[in-house]
C-alpha cells in the first residue's frame, strides 16, 4: 500500500515537471523535516526521501533557470576577465610612461651637459644662444635668447639649472610660438601704420581742398577788404560824428566819393552780399579770408536791426505827433557808428596780424559754426573727397527708393 502511495506520488512529480508549474509542489504537502526523517506527514501523506527530494527539486531541475544562472556566471566571468585586462592594460601604460619620462630626463641631461660649457651646473644666456644655435642649425638672436631664459628661468637667476632646463623640442617649439606671435605683432602694427598713413593721406588731401593753412602777406591783406562793406553800409550812422559836410576833411572826403561810387551801382548791397556768400564758400581760398567775409556779412545784416527800429520809432512818434529831440537822434546813430568803427578796426587789426578775428560778441560765434572743417569732408569709394552731407543726402534717397 505505501509502495503504490509512492508511486502516485512520484507521477505527480514528473507532472508538475512538465507543466512547469512550481506551485504543484506545495500542493503535495511535502514537509521538509518529513523527508529528512523518512516518516509520514501528519495528514498521513507518504514522505519522500532526502536524496528523491534533493534530485528532483523543481526549482533546480527548471532548464530556464539553470540557463539564466549559466548566463550570470558567464557574465560574472567576463566582467572579471575584462576587468583584469584593464589593469594590466594601465600597468603597461604606466611603465610605458615611466620608461618615456625617464627617456625624456636622460635626453634633457645629455642636452644640458652639452650646453653647458664651462661645466658649472648652470647655463647663461651665451650658452643657451650658443648650444640652440648648434642644436637647431639657426641663427639666435641676443633678444630671442634672453626672452627663452625668462620664460624658463623659473627661480629668476638668469641662469638655467638642469631642473628648469628642457628639452631641445621643447626649446623649439617655444621658438617657433616667439615667431608665430612676432609675425602677428608685425602684422598689426603694419596694419596700424597702413591705417594711419591713410589717415594723413586723407587729412592732406582735405587740407589741399581746404585751405586751412597760416594767411601769407597777399592773404592777410585781402582779408581786409570784405570790412568795407559794412563800413560803406554804415557811413549814414556817421554824419553827425564825421561832420565835414564842406569837404574839408580830406579822409571823409575819401569816404564820400567812395561811397557815392558804391551807391551809383544798383543793387550794390545785394552784389556785394552775395558775391562774399559765394567767395566765402570757396575751400580753395585761406581760412582767414573766407572767416572776414562771412563776419563782414553778418556785421552789415547787424547794421539793418538799428536801422529798422530807428525807422519804426519814427513813424510810431510821427503818429503820436511826437518828434525825438535831435541830440537823442544824433546820440543814437554815433553809438552804432562807434561801434562799428571799434568792431571794423579789431577785425582789420587782428586780420593783418594773421589772427582770426573770432571775439565779436554774438557774431564771431555765428561765423564760426558755419565755416567748413576739415572733418566735414569724407573720401568715398572711388578716392575721391566729398562734403559729408552730401553722403548723408544720397544716402537717405537710396534708403527712401
């Protein structure tokens, strides 16, 4: 009766293998101690024998699990095996290195050995110039070799020691960086020089056309003469200081056929206002010229201010039948006649002495801000040298087309 309870049991074990099923197992209610002790199971369920239980343990017996547990051993192999490689792969590097460094100091030592030529333990300037010249087939220059001592002279003795000295690739390629670094230094400064040789190329250019150079005797002379057109314009202001109606002063007689000549031309304030407009917009003509003709306009258009208060004072008394007392008129055209003649004789002073005019009070700043300068002027692509405001203009129509 046990025999056959065993044998059923025992099926049930090849099923469960072949099903896969691990769970089967449980339902069998094996016992463990049970199986150790040969007895039955307190349910009365046969046991089985250790050695039964130990060969057909589904779990040991499971082809998948035996081959995943394969796989993990492999793994577990290879990774030591790659492991193992790698640190004999840095042994061999490190000896590698060992054996160039030591390589590299028997090359620096022999180097050293030959530079130094006094035998001292140190190397100067000479004889680093002179063993590099040796080594490398090259002329050095003194500047060149003291500029390698600094830059391996780490203790700053001026002198090399077989600690800080290197090897002759290393002085080379240290070289050819000194050069690389002094071509582009060179570069520079050629470009610097070629921009500032156009620079003085265009500021001879703009001082051609603008002639901004000291007055000569003929300019200092000629920039006089613009004055006489305020001063004709302003002989009405004079007749009650200048006097003379009988012709007995010689040098107002001087002024009055002047100024009879002047007023027999028609439109002669309006000729001569333009004519000095125009001339003083001439670049070719002095600067202390083209200044005294603009300064000579503005002095006459300040000479109409009085002329036209006087004038609507006038008619403002007329209306109100009052008449201005003649010494208060006679006062009032000497002062601008005075004035004028102070103004005239600064401006002729200053003129014939080559100095610029510029202290008028109100008008020399006027005349200033319109004189061209040098720096109004540009070149433009084709070498040629234009006002900046015409750049801007056509500049502004290509934006609008």
């Amino acid at each position: 009766m046990n025999t056959l309870k065993v044998k059923r049991t025992s099926l049930a074990l090849c099923l469960a293998l072949s099903t896969d099923s691990y769970r089967t197992t449980e339902a069998l209610a094996f016992s463990s101690s049970g199986v150790r002790n040969g007895g039955l199971m307190k349910s009365g369920a046969p046991m089985v024998p250790t050695a039964f239980h130990k060969a057909w343990n589904p779990v040991r017996s499971n082809p998948i699990t035996a081959l995943r547990a394969k796989s993990d051993e492999g793994k577990d192999e290879e990774i030591d095996r790659l492991l193992s490689m790698a640190a004999k792969l840095r042994a061999e590097a490190s000896s590698l290195e060992a054996e160039k460094a030591k390589g590299r100091a028997d090359a620096v030592e022999k180097a050293f050995r030959q530079f130094d030529i006094n035998q001292d333990e140190e190397i100067d300037v000479n004889e680093l110039k002179a063993g590099l010249e040796k080594m490398l087939k090259m002329e050095l220059s003194d500047k060149r070799a003291e500029e390698l001592m600094k830059e391996f002279d780490s203790s700053g003795d001026g002198k090399l020691q077989l600690d800080e000295f290197v090897t002759i690739d290393q002085f080379r390629n240290r070289l050819e960086s000194l050069k690389q670094e002094e071509k582009r230094l060179s570069s520079e400064a050629q470009k610097v020089a070629r921009k500032e040789e156009e620079k003085a190329v265009l500021a001879q250019a703009r001082l051609d056309i603008l002639n901004d150079r000291e007055p000569t005797v003929s300019d200092r002379a000629f920039s006089v003469l613009p004055y006489l057109f305020p001063l004709l314009d302003g002989l009405q202001y004079g007749r009650f200081l200048l006097g003379g109606e009988d012709g007995s002063n010689p040098v107002i007689a001087v002024l009055a056929v002047v100024y009879s000549l002047y007023r027999t031309i028609p439109f002669s304030g309006l000729i001569a206002f333009f004519s000095l407009n125009i001339l003083s917009n001439n670049p070719s003509i002095n600067r202390l010229v083209r200044y005294n003709m603009q300064q000579a306009i503005f002095l006459d258009i300040a000479l109409f201010f009085p002329g036209l208060v006087t004038g609507l004072l006038g008619l403002a008394l007329k209306g109100a039948n009052v008449e201005l007392p003649t010494s208060i008129v006679q006062l009032g055209t000497d002062a601008i006649f005075v004035s004028l003649i102070l103004a005239l004789a600064y401006c002729c002073v200053s003129s014939v002495l080559g100095i610029t005019p510029d202290k008028l009070p109100l008008i020399s700043g006027a005349v200033t801000k319109r004189m061209p300068s040098v720096d109004m002027f540009t070149v433009d692509s084709d070498g040629n040298i234009r006002m900046k405001e015409d750049d801007e203009k056509d500049e502004k129509e290509e934006e609008d087309k």
